[in-house]
C-alpha cells in the first residue's frame, strides 16, 4: 500500500471523525447556538482537513477508485449512529450497508 492509500484512509476517518462531532453539536438550543457549539466548530475544521487530505490522495488514485472507497463511511455512520447517538439499526439499514459494501467490492474488481 502506498502513501496515497494511507491518506485516503485518512481522509475517510477524519471526515468521520468531523461528522461525528457536527452531530454531537446539534443538541444546542437553537441553530446559532448549535454554529457557536465548540463542536460544531471543530468538526467544521476536521472535516475541512479530511478535504485536503482527499485532494492529496487524488494525486495518485483515480477519481472512480477513490470515490467509491469512501462509501467505508456508510458503514462507520451506521456504527457510530447506533453506538455513540443511540440510533436504531434495523434490517432495511443492514441491507443497505450490505449492497454498499457489495458495490465497493466491486469496483475494486474493475
């Protein structure tokens, strides 16, 4: 594995990261207060980073390579969603994650 594919990794487990925590600040009151949240503002900055890091990993992987691989993270937000937020998980979610995952398999054959 080369180092375009450790920051495509990298970029999908900031990206995350960044998401989980834009989640983690929409308990605020209000909208403002949800912008203001501590967060918010970091997941902003996370998910910002994960971006450029995705823009490097595009130097050497190919646009239909590396998009498709980021749908890993359907997989982490169902997880995370269940685990950290209390969300449910029923049998349409699994299916959906299952023919995601079959997808990304593959293209990886393509």
């Amino acid at each position: 594995m080369n180092a375009y594919w450790v920051v495509l990794a990298l970029a999908i487990a900031s990206s995350m990261g960044g998401q989980t925590l834009l989640k983690a600040g929409s308990g605020a009151p209000d909208f403002v207060a949800q912008l203001l949240d501590y967060r918010t503002i970091l997941g902003l900055c996370i998910y910002g980073g994960s971006a450029i890091l995705y823009i490097v990993a595009l130097r050497r992987i190919p646009m239909s390579v590396a998009l498709p691989f980021t749908a890993v993270s359907y997989v982490a937000a169902l997880l995370i969603g269940h685990y950290a937020f209390g969300e449910t998980i029923g049998p349409l979610h699994f299916g959906a994650v299952a023919l995601i995952c079959a997808g990304v398999v593959l293209l990886a054959w393509a």
